[in-house]
C-alpha cells in the first residue's frame, strides 16, 4: 500500500456528524472547488476528510483544508499526471482503507477514474470536472491516442459504479455523453463563487488567469491578441506543466503563478478579463472577474454560450484577430465597457456557492436517505 500523509485528525465531539470523504488535488480547480464547496456545506452539518492525490498542497492549502477538516495526503498521482496505468492501480486499495478506518458515510469523488475498481458499501458520487477524453475532443478534434486509452475505460468503470455522476455544465455533460455515450444518473450543478463586494476602480488593463501550458486554455492565441492589443494584456498563471509542457509568451506581460487572492486582486482592478479557451467544462476565472464588475471577452465554446451569452463578447478561438478586435472595442468605448461590465455582475448572480452547495446538499441527502427521497 502507498504511504500517506496525515495532516489532520479531526475529533467529534457529542452526535455523530454524517462524514464525508471528498478527493482533492492541489494543482488545479478542484481545490477551488472542494474548498468552497466544504465551507457552504458546513451549515448542513457534515465532517469532511479529504483526500489528495499528486504533488504535495503548500502549507496555505494544508491550514486552509485543515480549517475545514481532515487532511489525508496520498502518495499516488492523479489520471492525468501518471505516466501509466499501473500506476493508479493502488489507488482503490487506499481509498477503501479510509473509508473504512473513518467510517465514511458518502464518498464524492472528484475523478471519476478513482471510482474504478472502487468497491464500497457506502454511496459513491462522482463529479466530473474535466478529462482527457472530453479534452481531446475539444482540443484535438480526436479520441484519445491509443497509449491513453485507458484514461476512456477507467472513467467509463468509475461512471458505471457511481450512484451519481455531476458535470458543472450542460455543455460539459453533452460532451461526456458523446464521449461515453450514456451516463446513468449524470445531472448538473453550476458551479459557484463568493461575492467580491464593492467595485474596485477599474485601470485600463486586460488580465487573464490559466494553466497557460495547458493548451485547452489557448493561450498562445490570447499572447497573440495581445500583440494587436490597444490596452496591455497581463496573463497570470504557470507556463510549465508537470509533464514538461510548455507554453513561451511574447507578447503579453506574464507574473507567474500567484495565489489565489492576488488573482482576484488583480480581476477586481481590471477593466477587462479575457478567457480565450477552447475547453472548459465550467471556467471559475469569468465568474469571478464577473463578480469583480470585469467586462469579458471569451472564446465562443458551448460552455461559456450557455453561460454568460448577452454577457459578454465572444470570439472563435482560432483567430487571435478577432480575438483582440474584441478587447479593442470594449478598451475604445467606455459605455460599451461599463454595460458589458454591469451584464456580467448581474448574470454572476446565478452562479453563487450557496446555490451550489443547496444543489450538492439535495443530491448528498437523495443518496444518504434513498427511501426518504423516494417518499418525498
């Protein structure tokens, strides 16, 4: 068995609080996600143990889970990190021994290839956020290559044993159906955000936040927007992925990776905030440069028409002209600017975490209490 880390041992005191075993990771939106999702279901009176998986969180992850719960921490990758399948092979073993160790009332799974091979006696929720095949199909136009083709049958096994499967769009679960063809059980709740409070004053500025070496977040084409830009163009996030990717930015000012609250710092002063991605099962950066009072420019995909059509401009993700035609219309024409801003805000207020986390507490309680669900 893989050793793990233990950061965290929560103790109960007086009645038993149904405990929740949630997968994490520290390296992309997941965290956000598990996170923010814990904090809005605390008043519903659930204990949560995470568990992670891939590179080790920093110690402001670890305080900040701990916070909210247990902190499990495995030595074992995540599906899109290993370099083969044998690798994930542990991956059942481990996570049968928590549940059992801390009598685990519901498991919600955050990769739907860690249900496979899963075998529990508790109900099992998978919540599909993104994933290779679905990335592939929007990305590459293609299926998986053949060397990857286990990535289709782990998720296929872990949706089949689920008893609940979530995707965070309807754009996103249409394209997990044509991926994997049916889906038994498989519905959607938007994902959510915090409120940002008052509008900062805004500075003549575009910014965008995203795995940039992922090409999924297209930025190559946003750096060279920037290059036709009127207003400067800063794109904050890591340019080098964990399996060697790399994306070189010319022509935008690049800062790195930051903390989650310079990014929102650095929204809240932006007049415009650009996501040029061609995949995106959801995308949090929108919603909280939304928030933010942000104008958007956006690539014009399935998940972001569904989203914030009429609040935002939209431009395909395979011409960088247009692209930066759009940001150029919006940095030219302030009223232009300031409507599409005020769209944003308002259409933000649909996307909120308390009404994700009422979403998540209906399908947590449907699946704790079965027969009181089918009597209601």
């Amino acid at each position: 068995m893989t050793a793990f880390a233990e950061f965290n041992v929560a103790k109960s005191k007086g009645p038993r609080s149904p405990r929740i075993l949630v997968t994490i990771d520290a390296v992309g939106g997941v965290w956000r996600y598990a996170m923010d999702l814990a904090a809005g279901l605390a008043q519903y009176g659930y204990a949560f143990t995470f568990a992670g998986f891939g590179p080790a969180p920093s110690e402001a992850q670890r305080a900040e889970a701990e916070r909210l719960g247990e902190l499990v921490w495995f030595d074992a990758p995540l599906d899109w990190t290993a370099g083969h399948e044998a690798e994930l092979d542990c991956i059942p073993e481990l996570l049968e021994a928590l549940i059992a160790e801390r009598q685990v009332d519901l498991v919600h799974l955050n990769l739907p290839s860690q249900a496979c091979g899963l075998s529990v006696d508790v109900p099992l929720l998978v919540v599909s956020h993104s994933c290779v095949v679905t990335w592939f199909a929007a990305v590459r136009q293609t299926g998986v290559p053949p060397d990857w083709q286990w990535q289709y049958r782990r998720n296929r096994a872990g949706f089949d044993v689920a008893d609940a499967v979530v995707a965070p769009s309807h754009a996103h679960a249409s394209m997990l159906r044509t991926s994997y063809g049916q889906i038994n059980g498989l519905g959607v709740v938007y994902n959510g955000t915090r409120p940002a409070g008052e509008i900062a004053e805004k500075e003549a500025q575009i910014f965008a936040a995203g795995r940039w070496w992922d090409d999924g977040k297209n930025g190559g084409l946003l750096d060279e927007a920037a290059g036709r830009s009127a207003w400067p163009v800063t794109m904050a996030g890591s340019v080098s992925g964990p399996n060697g990717q790399y994306r070189a930015l010319r022509h935008a000012r690049h800062i790195g990776e930051l903390p989650h609250a310079e990014i929102l710092q650095h929204m809240a002063r932006s007049a415009i905030v650009a996501s040029p991605s061609c995949y995106e099962p959801f995308g949090l950066a929108p919603l909280e440069a939304a928030q933010a009072g942000a104008a958007l420019v956006l690539a014009d995909i399935p998940t972001y028409r569904e989203l914030w059509d009429e609040a935002a401009l939209f431009a395909p993700t395979d011409d960088a002209e247009a692209f930066a035609d759009a940001l150029n219309r919006l940095a030219s024409d302030d009223a232009l600017r300031h409507e599409y801003g005020v769209r944003a805000r308002e259409r933000s207020a649909r996307y909120t975490l308390e009404a994700q986390a009422a979403a998540m507490q209906s399908i947590y309680d449907h699946l704790l209490h079965p027969a009181a669900a089918r009597e209601a």
